[in-house]
C-alpha cells in the first residue's frame, strides 16, 4: 500500500480543476493489479521469463510461429481471468462525467468491460485473431476460464480457412505500423488536450510514449502516475507515486463528489 502525500494529491486535483481537455493514456501498469504481468517489472514481468520484442514481432512469430502463438495463449487464459479494478472503473466515470479522453497500450480490453466507451487501443487487442499471411479475421475462442495458464504449454496456431496461413493476435508488434485511425485519434488527444495524465508505463515505447510530449509541447501539464521515475518523469508537473487501483478512486473521490 504507498500513501499517496496529501500535498502531491491536493496538487493534482488542482490541476484536474483547472483543466478544459483531460487526456489519459494507461500502459501494462494499469492492469498489473488485474493479475496480468508488465512488460518490464522484473518480478513478475513478461520480460522475466521471454524476450517479448522477440516473441511480439512478424520475425519471431516466422521463425517459431508455434512458440509465439502459445505464448499469446498463455497470455489470453490470464486477460480471461482478470477483472478490471477500481482504478479501471474510476477512468471510465472520469469519461461519462468529464468527458475524459482514454488511450491505452494494453490489448486486454479491461478499460472496456469497466465500462469505458471511447478507448484508443494504440496497439490492438489480444481477444481477437487473424491470419498472419492476408489478416482474414479468425474467431479463435478466448480460452476456458478454468484453463491453467502454463507458460510452457506448447500448441500449434490455427488455420485460416481461407488461405491456409496460420492466426496470429491482433496486436501490434514491434516493428508494425499502429493503426492508422488509432494513431491519429491519439494524436488529435494529446495535441488539443490541456492536462495529459500517464498512467502505468515505463514510457519507452514508441510512438505511444510521444505522445505526453506531443501535449507538453502544446502547454499541457503532465501527471504521472507511476510508483517509480520513468524517463517521462523530467516532463511531469506533478508525479503521483502510487498504484493506479489506489490512486486513481482517491482523485476519483475528490473530483466527481465535489
Ligand atoms: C512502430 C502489443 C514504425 C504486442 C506492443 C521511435 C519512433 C517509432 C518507433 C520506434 C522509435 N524508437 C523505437 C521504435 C521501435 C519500437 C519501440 O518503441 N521500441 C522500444 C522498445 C524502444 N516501436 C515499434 O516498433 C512500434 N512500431 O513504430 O512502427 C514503423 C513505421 C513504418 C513501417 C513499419 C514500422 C510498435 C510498438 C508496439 C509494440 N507492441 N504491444 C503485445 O502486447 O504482445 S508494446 C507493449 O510493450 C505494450 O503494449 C506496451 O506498450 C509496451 C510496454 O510498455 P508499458 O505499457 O509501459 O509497460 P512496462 O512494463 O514497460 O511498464 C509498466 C509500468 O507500469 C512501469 O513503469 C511500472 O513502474 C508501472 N507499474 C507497475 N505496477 C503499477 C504501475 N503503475 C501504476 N500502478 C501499478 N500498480
């Protein structure tokens, strides 16, 4: 439990006060508490055990189309199990009441089954499926609720009907464009926004991590919402060193009761 500083709180909330136009954008931080890893925290992350700029990538997938497509299921059986938390659901009010523009670099899909309408999913979903030669969609099931995740089960991609190519995730890998209209949705956000709130990201991918920039360039205020510094923290007007399923109810409390 990290107790957010009344002052660092109080701070934020007055810039949430001030503010015309707020811009969330949430990373792997925001669903940690959801049971599902990070990418990058060392305990638990998926970077502990596999290389994901290795596994999330066309030439990983190539080179062991089997190893990556199980890691993906692996991946779905602990987004089937996990709930959306209360920092989840906080985000989704800041949207009906304010307004509240949403980004996300998750492909999990909490922020939506929290209620969230409008959710700019920069790097695609992991419940949905395609082909990897042509993209023809596949309805490949999410995994049973009561399946054990096992990171070392090892099952073979489905074929497409159509052009025998094997599914992958709808996500972006690295080294894949983001969709277009995400990118430019997500952009018109930051550029416009007058306060941009990060929540959950160590902010070293791109072009996702530019996009705080992009809105400090254009005289918004940054809150960071991180335990820890990320190199987006020299940026901040206001870091808030907490958790998102704590953080995010306490500004929640104060901003939508007053
Ligand atoms: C592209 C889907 C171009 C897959 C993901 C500059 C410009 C453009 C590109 C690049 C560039 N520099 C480098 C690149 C290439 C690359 C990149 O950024 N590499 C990095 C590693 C340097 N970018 C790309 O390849 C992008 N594509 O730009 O294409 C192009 C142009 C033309 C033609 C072809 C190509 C595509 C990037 C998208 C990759 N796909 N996801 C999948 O999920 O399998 S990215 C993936 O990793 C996640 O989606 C996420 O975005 C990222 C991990 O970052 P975070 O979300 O921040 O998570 P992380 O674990 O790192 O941090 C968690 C944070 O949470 C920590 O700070 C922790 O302290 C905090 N935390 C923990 N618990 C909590 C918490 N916070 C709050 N509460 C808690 N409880």
């Amino acid at each position: 439990m990290i107790c957010v500083e009344k002052s660092v709180l109080d701070s934020a909330l007055s810039i949430f006060k001030a503010a015309k136009t707020v811009v969330w954008m949430t990373g792997a931080g925001m669903s940690a508490e959801s049971g599902i890893p990070t990418f990058r925290d060392a305990q638990s992350g998926l970077w502990a055990r596999f290389d994901p700029q290795q596994l999330a990538s066309a030439e990983g997938y190539r080179a062991d189309p089997a190893s990556v497509w199980s890691w993906y299921q692996w991946r779905r059986r602990l987004v089937v199990k996990a709930k959306p938390h209360a920092g989840h659901f906080a985000l989704a009010e800041f949207q009906k009441a304010f307004g509240h523009g949403l980004i996300t670099q998750n492909v999990d899909g909490l922020h939506q089954l929290a209620g969230a309408s409008e959710v700019i999913e920069l790097h695609g979903n992991i419940r949905s499926s395609s082909c990897f030669a042509q993209r023809h969609p596949l309805s490949v099931p999410m995994p049973d609720i009561n399946d054990v995740a096992d990171a070392e089960l090892l099952e073979s991609p489905p074929h497409c009907p159509l052009c025998g190519s094997t599914a992958r995730p709808d996500v972006v890998w690295f080294g894949e464009s983001l969709p277009m209209d995400a990118l430019q949705h997500a952009e018109a956000l930051s550029y416009g926004c007058d306060v941009f709130v990060s929540v959950g990201t160590s902010s070293q991918v791109y072009p996702a991590a530019g996009f705080a920039l992009l809105a400090k360039s254009q005289g918004a205020k940054i809150i960071e919402i991180n335990p820890v510094a990320t190199p987006l923290s020299e940026q901040n007007d206001c870091a808030i060193r907490g958790q998102a399923s704590e953080v995010l109810p306490l500004i929640a409390k104060r901003l939508l009761l007053n």
